[in-house]
C-alpha cells in the first residue's frame, strides 16, 4: 500500500496531514527517513512516525440491504447515499463493491480493501451475483438458451457471459451473471424486447442477503474468505 495510505489505516491523521507529515522526514519506514509520499510500504514493514511504531487497522467487510432511491456512492447526488444508513466511523475509507442502480435493491458489499473487492467485480474471477427480476411482459422460454449462450449488448464489443435464468413465474426470474457491466440486467432484458420493472440483488457468491432492508452487518470472517478463494 502506498505510505500515505498507510498512515491514513494507523493513525487518526487526514490524507493531507499524512503527506504533510512524510514530507516533512517525520516517517521512518526499516529505519530510513521516507519522504516520497507514493513510496510502497508491506504491513509487515517497521513504519515509524515520530517514535512510535504505527500498525494499520484491519480491513472492514459489511453488507448492506440496499433500499430503492438511494446511490452506490459516498457521498448525496440527487438520491441519498446508502452510507446516511450505516453509522460507522470513518466512512469516507469504505467503497461499494460493484454499484447497483438507485431503483434496484438488495444486496451491496462494501470493504475499505480493494483487493478484495477487485476480486469480487472483476468478469475474470467469475463470482456469481443473483437477481430477481420483475418484468413487464412474460418471459419466453427461449430467453434461457440467448443468456447461456451470451447476447449483445448494444455498444458492447463482446457477448456477456454466459448466464443462468431460472423462472419463477411468467413475469418473475432469477438471473445469475457473473459480471457487472453498465445496467447489465435491464440490457440483457431490453435486447429481447421485454423491461425490467423490479431488481433485487440477492446473493453475491456464497452470501445470501439476510438483513432487512436498510440495515447492515459486518461479514464473518468464512464470507469473507470464501468471496475472495
Ligand atoms: N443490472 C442493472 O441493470 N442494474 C443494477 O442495478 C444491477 C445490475
């Protein structure tokens, strides 16, 4: 991680105060003066500010029940951010793992470790998110066979990835992707003529949402493990 993050994670220091305080010679890192505010730094690195040893917090892992017209962002836009309903300190480290709509609900993961979350968005690492879908016509069959093959989406170079949808009911499914491409869910829906006019994320990987809407808890450590194999 670089050193001025690094002094962010172990202290109560501001990102400016951190730089100011590396530019200035007050951080030692294997017991040479450190002045280069990007220099990389391991956890397991001696890192000290003035006299004292800093460790770096451990990383946070929180789920969330996202409610409709709230924004996957850290801070309010039009809609409020979903962090109004999440009472933690230092919320401004955390970040959404992969963004849902401000009308789609559900099941959101937020970490301040961006290795984690990288592995969790990322198409090549294959992690299944479900949907449940509400649509305004009734599903054709033959929708199964298009979204296990991959469709286009339009203004895409490339098919999506292979897809699995279960139906529920003429007019509800469940759609597992296992990337995370712009409104994915109401595109795939919208190239075979139909309209998404419900989304609910309910499971990422081997996590299941099981908090009611609105509210939050911290992810056990076999979630987290089992997110990142
Ligand atoms: N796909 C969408 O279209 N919207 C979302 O919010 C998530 C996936």
């Amino acid at each position: 991680m670089r050193l001025d993050k690094f002094i962010c994670k172990s202290t109560a220091l501001t990102k400016a105060q951190a730089i100011a305080h590396i530019e200035e010679g007050d951080i030692k890192v294997n017991g040479n003066v450190i002045s280069d505010i990007s220099a990389q730094v391991h956890e397991n690195n001696e890192v000290i500010f003035l006299g004292k040893q800093l460790f770096p917090r451990p990383f946070r892992y929180l789920l969330m029940n996202k409610p409709a017209q709230t924004i996957c962002s850290n801070i309010d836009e039009v809609y409020p951010s979903l962090f109004n309903y999440i009472d933690i300190e230092r919320p401004q480290e955390l970040h959404i793992v992969g963004r849902l709509d401000a009308d789609t609900t559900g099941l959101v993961l937020i970490t301040d470790d961006g290795r984690w979350s990288f592995n969790i968005t990322s198409p090549n690492k294959l992690c299944p998110k479900v949907y449940r879908v509400h649509l305004r016509k009734s599903i054709d069959i033959s929708a199964k066979i298009l979204f296990a093959k991959g469709i286009k989406l339009q203004g895409e170079p490339q098919l999506t990835a292979p897809a699995i949808l279960t139906i529920v009911d003429d007019k509800q499914v469940l759609l597992t992707i296992t990337e995370g491409k712009f409104h994915q869910v109401k595109r795939m829906f919208a190239s075979i003529g139909n309209k998404v006019v419900g989304l609910h994320r309910e499971s990422i990987g081997c996590v299941t949402l099981d908090v009611d809407e609105g509210q939050w808890r911290y992810l056990t450590v076999d979630e987290i493990n089992d997110l990142n194999p």
